[in-house]
C-alpha cells in the first residue's frame, strides 16, 4: 500500500452515526461527493480501492436496524458479514447479542476500518480477507447489505447463498432494489426507507427491505 490505511482513514473521515441506525459510530466520509469523486488516477496515486468502507450504504443501513430491533436472529450464534465495508453489520449484530462475527472483504483497506468502527462501538469483531464465495463457512448466520448490484457477482453469490442455506445457515440481505436482486429466491422480514446521500444514490431516501435467502 502506498498509503497507511488507518492514518488515511483517521484523517479523511469523521465518526458519526448513519442516519438509521443512530445507536452506531463509524468512521465516514463528512463530504461523501469530495471522497467518492476522485479520479481513478487520484486512488491509484495514494493506493486506494474505491472508499466502499467510507459510506453506510442504504442495504448495510436497512440490515443493521433490522438486527438491532429483532437480536433473537444473531443473540448467542456466530455470524459473518459479507462483504463487510465499514462494519456496520457485524457491529451491529454484536450490538444485538451474537456470540462472535467475522467481517468479511477482498479490499484490504477494510480491515482497518472496521477495526476503527469496532474500537469506537466497543465490539470485537474479527477480520477475514479472502475471497469466501463458493466455500462452506462455520459462521450460524450469513449476513450481506447490498451486494447484488452487479451481474457477475450476482451470479457467483446467488448458488453459494442458496448452498449455505441448503446447509442450515441463516442467509440474511439488505437490499435497496438493486439490479440483480434474485427475488424470486428471497422471503421478505422487513422494509425501511433509508436516508443516504444523493452524491451515491439516485434519491436521498431508499426503500431497503430486508430478506431471508431461502
């Protein structure tokens, strides 16, 4: 890395708490449309992936309350979160009682933001990088927020979901009608009109609606 994540982090992002889901403080972007908006060649010249870990997006947001208000889905299991980004989710399930959670991402500058979001809501949470799709995982509950907006990755993810739930796992998602949903897969726990920022989304509210992969 060209730059040290945690101090990148440290100075390019403030705590605060995602608008639904106020009983959380994660380190993220204050002027999202300034961070997001660098070129390719500005990331590529600090050695940065695109910010995902920067911004508590509208599925991550919708499956994080969803835990909090219902804890006897995580209370006492393990769980992972796919696809982590800032660590919202498995903050949160820690919040609602779990027994453990594994934060899961390929971009190695999440692990040192989710240690800062861990740290500043008083949670372990433990950390993997590899790229997990397709393989069997010890976690009770697989945990993924908005992780269906694109075709190919939608394409890996939809057998290993149905895999892990034919193996008794509980597959949660939270999605904001992103393009490659499998709704014809998913059962409905819950909806929520989430608050984001207009410089990610297309609107400023976005319907988010939790799911069990069935």
């Amino acid at each position: 890395m060209k730059t040290e994540p945690r101090a990148f982090i440290l100075a390019n992002t403030r705590l605060m708490a995602p608008p639904h889901v106020p009983e959380i403080s994660l380190h993220l972007a204050d002027e999202a449309h300034d961070l997001w908006l660098k070129t390719e060649e500005d990331l590529e010249a600090i050695g940065l992936p695109p910010p995902f870990w920067a911004f508590a997006w509208a599925g991550g947001q919708g499956l994080a309350r969803y835990l909090l208000d219902h804890p006897d889905v995580v209370r006492g299991r393990h769980v992972l979160d796919f696809a982590t980004g800032s660590g919202l989710v498995a903050i949160a399930a820690m919040r609602a009682g779990a027994a453990g959670a594994t934060a899961a991402d390929i971009d190695p500058w999440t692990q040192s933001a989710v240690a800062l979001n861990a740290a500043a809501n008083g949670v372990d949470i433990t950390f993997c990088g590899a790229d997990l799709v397709g393989r069997a995982v010890e976690a009770d509950v697989v945990l993924a927020g908005d992780v269906f907006y694109d075709r190919t990755f939608a394409d890996r993810l939809v057998p290993w979901f149905a895999g892990l739930a034919e193996a008794g796992r509980t597959v949660i998602v939270g999605d904001p009608g992103r393009a490659y949903l499998p709704k014809d897969r998913l059962v409905p726990l819950a909806t929520y009109q989430v608050p984001v920022t207009r410089a990610l989304e297309d609107s400023e509210i976005k319907k988010t609606t939790v799911w069990r992969f069935a």
